[in-house]
C-alpha cells in the first residue's frame, strides 16, 4: 500500500510553494508538507482566535525556547 494520497489544492497554494523552492531545494508537494507539519505544530499552542488571526495576515508567530 502507498504511503501518499492524492488531493486536490488551491492553486494559490501551489504558486507559494513553487516560490518558496527558490529558497528552499525541494519539490512543491515536500514544501506543502512542511507548512502543513509546522501549521499541525502551531496549532497545539494556538487558540481558535489566534489561529484565524494568523491565516488572515492580522498576527505572527514568535519561538520561545523551552527552559
């Protein structure tokens, strides 16, 4: 059995991870998968509000180490 699933995605994404490969060596469908591990990542530490908030350009992420 195959570890991959096929789904369809909004075109805008697909352009963003394209130009995203100009920084970073990978194929669009890697680079898809990184913003979702890091969206799945964030959302643990994340209320609903801040969420929305985030996806609509009106916040942003800042890192805290862990003591």
């Amino acid at each position: 059995m195959s570890d991959t699933v096929k789904i369809k995605l909004d075109n805008f994404l697909i352009q963003e991870a394209e130009k995203a490969l100009e920084q970073y060596p990978k194929t669009a469908s890697e680079q898809i998968e990184r913003w979702c591990y890091i969206g799945m990542a964030a959302e643990k530490y994340l209320t609903g509000e801040e969420l929305i908030a985030l996806q609509l350009g009106n916040g942003k992420v800042v890192l805290v180490p862990k003591a």
